[in-house]
C-alpha cells in the first residue's frame, strides 16, 4: 500500500511530466491532488518532515504554471 506521502509525491513528479508536455491544466490538477494527499497526512498525524519540503516544492510547482484565462 503507497503512503498518503508517496501518493503526494507521486502527483509531483506526474505534474512535473505534465508540465513539461505543455499540459498545464493536467499538471495543475495533479499539483493539486498532491497538495490534498499532505494535508490528509497532517490530519492523520502522519506528516514527516519531509512533508513541509514536498508542499513547498508543489506550492512553488503550482506559482510556475501560467495562469488560467
């Protein structure tokens, strides 16, 4: 069984794919799972301190993506 932690970097790397396809919409959405996944595992108690460098590398990742029109 694959981690709330794994998940999340899991979407990290599938964004950081998508991203450099040019599917910007795909990789925001993948950004954005990745995000959900941390925040179930600090809701459960099982963040890490890996945990705060993953969301921040996502949160930087998603201030990267060209805006929405």
């Amino acid at each position: 069984m694959v981690s709330l932690i794994e998940a999340a970097r899991i979407c990290q790397k599938l964004g950081q794919m998508e991203f450099n396809r040019g599917s910007h919409g795909e990789a925001r959405a993948s950004y954005e799972d990745g995000k959900k996944y941390i925040q179930r595992a600090k809701g459960t108690g099982k963040a890490s301190p890996e945990t705060s460098q993953i969301l921040s590398e996502i949160e930087t990742s998603l201030r990267k993506l060209p805006r929405e029109e």
